[in-house]
C-alpha cells in the first residue's frame, strides 16, 4: 500500500496552505478532499473548504476551532502537519497526489468488478457500462458514490442561484438553443436534459438541429454529433450553406460566383478550427454513444451539447424483448448519460403516421414513434412543423387527379424561399408549453427567429378621452 499514498507529501501540502493562505484557491482547483489518504487530512481540507467559503482566515486557530465543531480535531496528527517543512512550488506535489488518488480509485474498481462478475453475476454489458462510468469519473477524479449532505446541496444550489443573478434579466439559464424566441420559452437547455426533437419527413429535422450545433460552435463550445443516416460530408455541406447564405444546390454542384468562392474559403477555414466532432458511421447502440461520448467529453470538457440523428435508428445493448422495451432502454440510458457528464443530449425523433390522417396535422405527444418511454423520460420534446409542406402536398394531389381525369387545373399555391415555421414544445419538464414561431428559408436548409411585429403607441393629445385610456399598441405588419 505504500506506493498508494505518501503522508509526507499531503503534510507538506496542507501545512503550505497554512502558512500561505492565498495558495489555497490554486490548490482547491486542483485537489478534492479525498485525493488525500489519510483521514484526517481529509477533514482538515473540508475544513479548509469552509473556512474560505465563509471568508475567514485559513490559519491554525481558525481550523483548530473548525475541527473542533467537526468533532475531528486530532492533536498528534495536527502537531505533525505543522512540524512539516511548507513547500514553495506545489505543482510536482499536487500531482503525486492526484496520482496516487487514482491509484486507490483504480484498485477499488478491481476489487468491485470481480465482485460484480463473479458474486452478484451481473450480466456482461452492464459490468461494461459499470466500468466505463467509474473510470470516466475517476478520468474527471470526480467519484460521486456518497450521498451528498443537506449543506452540500444547499449551497451548490446557492451558487446556482448566485451564477444566475449574475446573469441580470437574460431569460438564458441554460444552454443556448441558437435561437432567441426559443430561449425564451425554454431558458435555454438544461444542463441534464434529455431533449426530444420530432417530425415527419420533409419538415427540416436534422436541418434544425444542425442550426443549433453551428451556433454552438461559432461560441466556441464543443458538439459532438452522431449521424445514423447521413455522412460527415453532407452534415458539412449543410453547415456550410448556413454559414454562407450560399444555396445548398449550388455547394452539391460547385457552381459557385467568384466572391463565393471567397466567402466558402473563409467559411471552410473558420469551421475547420470549430470543436464539432462527428460519428457517422451509421450504427450505434446505447453501449456505443455512452463509450464514445464519455471518452469525448473526457478529452475535450468544452463539450456543451450531444446531439443524436437520430433514434429510431439506434440499438439497445441485446437481449431486450420488442422495440418498446429497447427504445425504452435507449431513453433511459440517454437521459441517465445527459445526467452524467452534464450536458443537454438531443435526439432526433421520427413521428408516426397518424398525424396525417388529421385535418390539424400539427403533431402531438401521442404522435411520438414507441412513445411511451421516450415521453416519460424527455425533460423537453419539441415538435417541428412547416404547414406549406403539407399544402404543398395536397395540391400535388389535387393536380395528378385532375390530370388523371382530363381536367385542367390551376393551383394558387406559390412555392416560396421562406416558410412560416412552428416548433411546438410538447413537454417542458420545468416550463411552459406552446409553440415558438420561426422561418425556415429553403435554399440554405436554415432556420431562423422571425421578427416580432413591433408594436407603436397612439397619443391623442387634444381629446376629451381619459389620460388612462390614451395609450393604444396596435400590431402593424412588418414590411
């Protein structure tokens, strides 16, 4: 057990900080109070903890009275901290016991995966998540196997509370959605969050989501995107059309105007530097993205959102009977995954075909593919809808079938590059429902906000009318 701890290093360490108090918030960035081994040392850094929180000196008379309270207080122990030589430069130390922390949470895995393989027999795949999960946590020296203490929460919630005072009136708490009229009525996506976003074909599912992964990454926040369905390069060609304003069509074909050239140069080189990370090898099982996504977050922690493209087209681990039961594993494990590494997850969703035998074809829960466990488990579902589309369709109907009777027909439908666009929120765990107006603009695959008509005030200064009554908002269209 020796080369798991060295009680000299962790004296050398703390007895610096009591001597020069102002290391200790470098250090507290660096150290938890179990990366040391000896318990006392352990209580003596938590007393240290709440000391600084509370803005008092970290001196001896100060944590000898803390430990004290604590009922921790060890006088052999304490005269032997103090008796260490402090240390000037603790970087080499403050590794070591780092080091040596992981050591100890290596070895504890050892002794638990043979415990769960050969006494409780747990079944493979659940012994491989156990262990991806532990060392993802000791990856991030983060182990969160206790229970947390009443004032442990209370203040990590008072911080919280702090964070978002500090944030004046921005109705953003979240993650950024890309979008200000929905931030509105989200707060923005929570950190957690299992986020559903479902269509039929053709309303611009995986264009929305991708509308967000580009804003994300123009922050200069990390993505890591799993596409089932569609290469890397045409995810690019996507990201690029919104970017440049170039059309689609005209990236796919290269036939492109000097300055666009230009522009998608620009474009190409400033994307290239982005933190957007995508698999699209086009299978994937809950297994594979909890692997994968854990690793990532791992090497790049500025990881803000995971975005899924998309479910349906997801595996479970095996050995589940029926899709319900895998697509309820699959959204349990995403929404346990989101919880894990602290990100909002989003995955797309395929709608079933009820909702087209509706005259209202806007979609509703019900709507949802298998969507028993996906709705239960979602903290918001987010339905898109493009009513052109469906006019569209119907008058293509109405043309074959008068073509096919012999009859002329002339339609006053006009195809337009911009369409009124709907994302209607389903479900908001901790929110409103309702739907957020936005405008789809075909030629780049791109959604944006649509402009809120501005409302002017009319003042009848020589009137008989009450002041009360005087000040009238009238909408006027925007033109």
């Amino acid at each position: 057990m020796e080369n798991m701890y060295n009680l000299n290093i962790e004296r050398a360490v703390l007895s610096a900080i009591i001597f020069d108090p102002e290391t200790y918030e470098e250090i507290a960035a660096k150290l938890k109070s179990h990366d040391f081994y000896l318990p006392f040392h352990q209580h003596l850094y938590v007393a240290m903890e709440e000391l600084s929180r509370e803005e008092k000196p970290i001196d001896e008379e100060f944590l000898r009275s803390k430990l004290v309270t604590m009922g921790k207080f060890d006088e052999v122990a304490m005269l032997d901290l103090l008796s260490a030589n402090p240390i000037s430069n603790t970087a080499a130390y403050l590794t070591e016991i780092k080091a040596k922390s992981s050591k100890r949470a290596l070895a504890t895995l050892a002794t638990e995966i043979k415990k769960v393989v050969i006494e409780d027999d747990l079944p493979a795949e659940e012994v491989m998540n156990l262990v991806e999960k532990k060392l993802y946590e000791i990856t991030q020296n983060n182990t969160n196997e206790d229970f947390r203490e009443s004032k442990e929460i209370t203040l990590a919630m008072m911080d919280e509370i702090e964070r978002l005072k500090a944030l004046g009136n921005s109705k953003l708490v979240g993650v950024d959605t890309g979008f200000k009229n929905l931030n509105d009525k989200t707060s923005g996506f929570g950190k957690g969050d299992l986020v559903i976003i479902a269509a039929r074909p053709a309303m611009g599912k995986t264009a929305l989501v991708l509308n967000m992964a580009l804003r994300a990454i123009e922050r200069n926040e990390g993505v890591a995107f799993f596409s089932l369905e569609m290469p890397a390069e045409q995810l690019m060609l996507r990201l690029l059309s919104a970017k440049t304003s170039i059309p689609l069509q005209a990236l796919r074909v290269g036939d492109l105007r000097d300055e666009q050239w230009s522009q998608l140069s620009a474009a190409t080189s400033e994307l290239a530097e982005k933190k957007l990370f995508v698999d699209d090898g086009g299978y994937a099982t809950i297994h594979h993205v909890r692997s994968k996504l854990r690793k990532l977050k791992g090497q790049h922690p500025e990881i803000s959102i995971a975005i899924i493209d998309y479910l349906q087209l997801m595996s479970g681990d095996g050995g589940r009977e029926g899709r319900q039961q895998e697509v309820s594993e699959i959204s349990r494990g995403l929404k346990q995954l989101a919880r894990e590494l602290q990100i909002p997850i989003v995955a797309l969703s395929q709608l079933n075909r009820g909702v087209e035998s509706r005259d209202n074809k806007r979609p509703m829960l019900s709507d949802l593919r298998e969507s028993g466990a996906i709705e239960q488990d979602a903290d918001i579902i987010l339905f898109v809808y493009r009513d052109d589309v469906y006019r569209e369709a119907m008058e293509k109907e109405r043309e074959m079938k008068a073509k096919a009777e012999g009859k002329e027909y002339s339609t006053e439908f006009k195809k337009k590059s911009e369409e009124d666009a709907e994302i209607i929120i389903g479900k908001q765990r901790n929110g409103p429902t309702g739907t957020v107006e936005l405008v789809f603009q075909k030629n780049f695959t791109r959604f944006v906000d649509k402009a809120i008509s501005p409302a002017f005030e009319v003042v009848y200064e020589d009137s008989d009318i009450p002041m009360q009554e005087t000040n009238i908002n009238i909408d006027i269209p925007q033109i």
